[in-house]
C-alpha cells in the first residue's frame, strides 16, 4: 500500500472511530431519555444485572481513564476504583439523574477530544492499558466493542423500564421494507422510503 493510501484509510478510520463513539452516546443518550422515572436509573431488573446508572458510571470510568493522556499514560489510571463502578449507593445517597449524566458526559468529553486529537501516524504507536501494549488501532477497536457491548445494555434496559412507552432506536420490527435508504454514517434512525 503506498503512503497516500495508508494515510487515506488511516484518515478514514479515525472518522469512522469518531462517528461511532458520538453514534453510541446519541444512542445511550436517547435510550437514558425514555426512562422517565429517576428512580428506574437505579433499579435492576434482577438481582445479578446492573442498573443503567451502574453501567453509565463503569462506562464514565473507563473512557475518562483509557482516554486521559491516551497516547502517554497507562489507560488504567492509579486513581480509578473500577470496582466502585459497580457499587451505586441507594436512598438518600443515591445519585441524582444529573449526577449519572455528569459521569456519562465527562467520560464522553475526554474520549471524544482524544479522539479528535489523533493523528494518521498515531494509529502505529503503542499504548498500555494495564501495562499491556497495544497499537493505537489495537485499543481502538477494544475500546468501541466495549463502548458498544455497555450501551446496548443500557438500551436493553431501558427498554425494558419503558415498556408500552418505548420509542425504538432503529428500524421497527415488521418495517424493514419500508425503510429503504441508508442513514448509518449519519448516526440516525433509518429513513423511512419516500
């Protein structure tokens, strides 16, 4: 591959890396939105599962670590507690709606400006996560399949908190056919055929 094609795809995949992390929070962002009690933010749907604001404080926590000086320091931060990501308090100590979205939002701020500061030639250079190495593209790709596997619960959870209220996220079922024109790279829901 010559140098103009290796930067072209370079190019291309750090677009397409920040299209799909502001394309998981628009769509955590919107399945947070239809849950209309803030209590239900806490609430687990069985006693093994997380709540959303569980798994919206773990995400907050992994990105603002993994992403803070994301090409100089290890992405296990010394001062995360990644298993106090998993410990939501309860009743008078429980979060507010506002403070669960505070920890969504800075998560999504410092991941998306490290995002956008990265360069072609920064794709080939290692990073460590945990003191294990990984090029650039490497942790990448880990770090969008984790993104995408927390959001799709709290999508699934949130669904199932909504109910009868829920508006769907994507193409309903049974409409396939009447959806006809691509709106992926757009980060929306698919267009219905005119």
């Amino acid at each position: 591959m010559d140098a103009n094609a290796s930067d072209a795809l370079s190019k291309a995949f750090l677009a397409d890396t920040l299209r799909s992390f502001r394309m998981y929070k628009k769509l955590g962002d919107a399945a947070i939105a239809q849950v209309a009690a803030d209590a239900d933010l806490l609430r687990q749907i069985d006693p093994g599962s997380n709540s959303i604001a569980t798994v919206v404080k773990h995400i907050g926590g992994n990105l603002r670590s993994r992403f803070t000086d994301f090409l100089t320091t290890d992405g296990e931060k010394p001062d995360r507690d990644r298993d106090g990501e998993f410990e939501t308090p309860q009743g008078d100590a429980a979060p507010s709606r506002e403070e669960i979205l505070g920890w969504w939002e800075s998560g999504f701020a410092v991941a998306l400006a490290s995002i956008e500061s990265l360069q072609p030639d920064d794709l080939t250079r290692t990073v460590y996560i945990r003191r294990e190495p990984f090029l650039v593209v490497e942790a990448i790709n880990r770090l969008v399949t984790h993104l995408a596997y927390h959001v799709g619960q709290i999508v699934y959870v949130a669904r199932h908190l909504a109910g009868g209220q829920w508006t769907t996220l994507s193409i309903p079922k049974g409409q396939s056919k009447e959806y006809g024109t691509g709106s992926f790279k757009d980060g929306v829901v698919p267009r219905r055929m005119a």
